[in-house]
C-alpha cells in the first residue's frame, strides 16, 4: 500500500489537539480542525483558512498555448486577459465530464491550470495526449509538487489579508489575480475565486513558504475570528452554494449540461472537446438535471441514497446533508428531467424506507458582498 501525500503545512495540523486527518484521494489531510459545524460557522460569519495544497497547478506555455486550451476546454480563453481567470471544464468526446478547473491567464502564451488533487494524473495524459503539433510551440508541465495553496474565505478574508499585504488586493475583482504579490514577506500570486459560497482569496507560493504564510496569517486574522478549517466545513460550504464536486455533481456519465453549469460552455466558440455531444444533447433535450431536494419527513439524505417517484427510480443524491447555515436536510440530486419542476414531491431511500421530499431552488445560499 503507498503511503498517503502530505502537504507542507501537514506538521503544522498537531496544534489541533481536535484535528482528525483522512485519506482523500490519496492525500492525508484534514477533515476538521476543531469541529465542522464551528469551522463551517467561522467561514459564514468572519473567515476561515484551508490548506488546500493537494490540488494540481499545471503550466501552459508557448505560442499556441491559447489554441490548445480552446480546443481542451468548454469556456472561450480567448476571453480571459492578462491577470483574469475562468472555470471551465475538459470534457470527453461524449460529452462527460473529465475535470473541472480554473484556467489563469498570466500572459500571452503563459497560462496555469488548477486541477482537482484525485485527477491531477488522469488530467495530465488527457492533456498530453491532445497536445499535437497542429497547435505549434505548446510546453506542458506539471508544477503541483512545488507549489502550495491556501484559500482565505469568509466576509472579513479581505480585512485579514490586507495586513500582511501591500497589494491592492481591494480593487481585485473576482475571477482575477495578481501574479507577483508579497504575504508576510513571501512571493506568492493572490487570486480572489473560491470554492464557499463567500467572498475570498487563493495564495499560491513556493513550499518553503509554507510555515511563514500559515503563521502570519493566523496571527493577523485571529482577532477577527480567523479558523484553521478542513476538508468537512469545506464540503458543506460548497454545496450549500450549489457549487459542483468532480465525483458526484460531475463526472464522466454526467454532462456540464444536466450539472447546471452550461454557463460556462461556450457552444458558440470554435471546436472543442465535446462539442458536438453537448451541442447534441441540448437540441434533444436534457435527460437528467441537477436538482435542490428538502426532506419533508425526517432523514437526511445522503450521496448515491436513490430517489423515487410514481413508483420508478428517477436518479439518486449526489450530496446532501444538514445544512449548518439553514438547519434543514437539504440535498443535490440528478433526476429525470420530468420531475425536476420546483415543488415535484419525490422519494428518497434511507435506510429501505422511502421517505418525502420536494423538489426546491438552489443553491440553498447565496453570498451577499457588504
């Protein structure tokens, strides 16, 4: 058996003395730092800090860089400028869906990926695979053993990081970056994305940062209520904001079409990957559809728990949980297209028992910028 990944902040997680490490697609890493509830909290009401070094950087470099890209992924680069960054998708020919990422822009011929840490291998070769010589001078390189990453979310993460920064990371809008900015003394790139529903930033540096970065940023965001949080709080954050998890909201039997995505399938642009399937697809109409279910009787719907309706099987959860924000039993589900109307009561199993719930809005929250 080989031995679980760690990152470069992992010594740093023993002075938790509540921390608790999982296996996650390989890696060793946190699930919580104090409780998921408290972390899932801190991050709603002041900030939280993630260790999320376990995701894949891959550069993109060369004069055909651009062209390479259009033809890998369903967002249009050529819409991205220089310090801009887009979610996209890399997709199969049928349409399923290979990962989704961010692609940065750093310059002209110079982009980074940031891929999901389980697919960083399945990722690469895809993108190996496709790199001809029809796209010219195109340098593929997989930086994500020297690179870390920690996201700073929540509604107070630009209060805190503008004490350990003297980039204007004020006027940074979202979806945008700035490539060589200094935090708590160390060379990084500042972007403002996130993966929590709250406004927040992403700090990408050399691993030998990694203690001075962590330490800095505790110590100018604890009085403002900043929290260590893991991979649990991280998880329910995100769904509570409908935003999607490679392995369950997509995957290669689930199309950016019925995961509620297509904003960022560009269908108009030129040729790529997937195309003709999606495009196909959309024309006959959409099978399944991502959907918000509550649960009327009491259960709590669980990820693969199946749902029913007239009788018939109609899909399945992909996440559900207790919502730590709402306090309701809330979940994601891919169901039949004919029972994805808000208000469609349906069923879900839990534990052999077929318990009520009804089709509602998501995402369940919605991050208000003060």
């Amino acid at each position: 058996m080989d031995a679980l990944k760690r990152t470069p902040f992992y010594d740093l997680y023993s002075a938790y003395p509540e921390s608790r490490c999982i296996d996650f697609g390989g890696w060793e890493l946190p699930v919580q730092f104090t409780g998921i509830v408290k972390e899932h909290e801190a991050v709603r009401q002041q900030a939280g800090l993630f260790d999320v070094s376990h995701m894949g950087e891959f550069m993109v470099i060369g004069s055909g860089a651009e062209a390479f890209l259009q033809k890998m992924t369903t967002n249009d680069v050529s819409r991205l400028t220089d310090g801009a960054a887009q979610y996209t998708l890399l997709c199969y020919p049928n349409g399923g869906v290979v990962d989704d990422l961010l692609v940065y822009r750093l310059s002209e011929g110079r982009y980074m990926l940031v891929v999901n840490a389980s697919n960083i291998d399945k990722d690469f070769q895809w993108l190996q695979e496709h790199l001809t010589f029809e796209f010219g001078e195109v340098t593929l390189t997989n930086v994500s053993d020297e690179t870390l990453l920690l996201a700073l979310q929540g509604p107070l993460a630009e209060t805190i990081l503008a004490e350990v920064t003297d980039a204007p990371i004020s006027a940074l809008k979202p979806f945008h970056f700035i490539e060589r900015a200094a935090v708590c003394g160390v060379e990084v790139l500042i972007s403002r994305t996130g993966y929590t529903g709250e406004d927040g930033f992403e700090i990408y540096a050399p691993l030998n940062g990694a203690t001075t970065l962590w330490n800095g940023l505790l110590a100018a965001g604890t009085p403002h209520g900043l929290t260590p949080a893991g991979l649990g709080a991280r998880d329910t954050l995100r769904f509570e904001a409908k935003l999607p998890l490679y392995g369950q909201e997509l995957s290669a039997d689930i199309t950016p079409l019925e995961a509620g995505v297509q904003f960022f399938v560009k269908l108009d642009k030129a040729d790529f990957i997937g195309r003709d399937a999606l495009i196909q697809q959309k024309e006959a109409g959409l099978p399944h559809r991502l959907v918000g279910l509550e649960m009327i009787d009491r259960g709590i719907p669980r990820s693969h728990y199946l749902v029913y309706a007239d009788g018939i099987k109609i899909g399945e959860v992909t996440t559900g949980t207790q919502s730590p924000t709402l306090k309701r039993n809330l979940g994601l589900a891919l169901l039949d297209t004919a029972y994805s109307e808000i208000g469609t009561e349906v069923f879900v199993e839990i534990r052999g028992k077929q318990l009520k719930a009804v089709v509602i809005k998501a995402p369940f929250y919605k991050y208000k910028r003060l």
